[in-house]
C-alpha cells in the first residue's frame, strides 16, 4: 500500500473573461484577495485538502477567461476529475436529468473569503460521491 500518500484529485475553474475565477482560486490557495485585473493565460496551484480525514492532493487549474469563441481546451476536458463554473450560462438537456440530478452549489465572494473554503470542499464532495457512488470510504484496514 502506497503509506498516506494524499490522493491526486484535479479540478478546473472554468468561465467567463473577469468573473473572480484567479481571485477565488488566489484566495483559497494563498489566503489574500486579488483585486487588480490581469487576464489570466492559465495557471495551475496545488494545495492539500483535508475531506473526511483524507488528505487530498488538489490541483487547481486557473483556466483563462472563455468567450463565446472559445473552445473548450482538451487539457480542460481530459483527467479533470470536477469543475468549478464561476458565471458561466447552463443548460441541461434532457428532463429525466435535470429532475434527478442534485448539484451542489454555494454563492460566495473572493473579496470577502466568504465561503471560498466552501466551494473547493463541495466540489472534493462532488468528485468524491462520483468516484465512490454507493459511499463506500475507504477503510484504514488492510487485509493482508
């Protein structure tokens, strides 16, 4: 068994050109507010995250600003394993769905650090029930 080894877990902000996607990311990972504008190209920060006694590996990536000519970047799409959508418009297709899916969501403020916290544990939560569907937690017992 690998030991305690945080689990590698990875997680796109995604949305539109100067919605907060830095200054969220900025402000959960650093613990300051960013308030000057600078477009972001991409950037991708690591913090572990503590999430029912497990240490999560988290990589964030700050994806730059999409427009309504952007195209969802491959390196967006593959191996991410949630994504945080600041102010992006969504629709969902497909009434069974949308009736039975439940998705978490949270309001929040990067200038205030209210509930950024939040955001990040929510979307582990997320990412977690999908990888685990029927709750099964790993167990700190090893059969040998």
């Amino acid at each position: 068994m690998a030991g305690n080894a945080p689990k590698p877990r990875t997680i796109a902000v995604l949305g539109s050109r100067a919605v907060g996607k830095s200054s969220l990311t900025i402000q959960f990972v650093e613990n300051h507010f960013v308030d000057s504008y600078y477009p972001t190209i991409e950037n991708t920060f690591n913090k572990v995250i503590r999430y029912r006694g497990q240490e999560i590996a988290a990589e964030i990536i700050d994806t730059a600003g999409q427009d309504e000519h952007s195209i969802l970047n491959s390196t967006h799409a593959i191996g991410i394993h949630g994504y945080i959508l600041p102010s992006v418009p969504i629709v969902l297709v497909g009434k069974d769905l949308a009736l039975q899916w439940h998705c978490a969501w949270t309001e929040a403020s990067a200038k205030h650090n209210e509930n950024i916290t939040r955001i990040f544990e929510l979307m582990i939560s997320e990412i977690e029930k999908n990888l685990n569907p029927n709750g099964d937690e790993q167990s700190s017992c090893v059969v040998v």
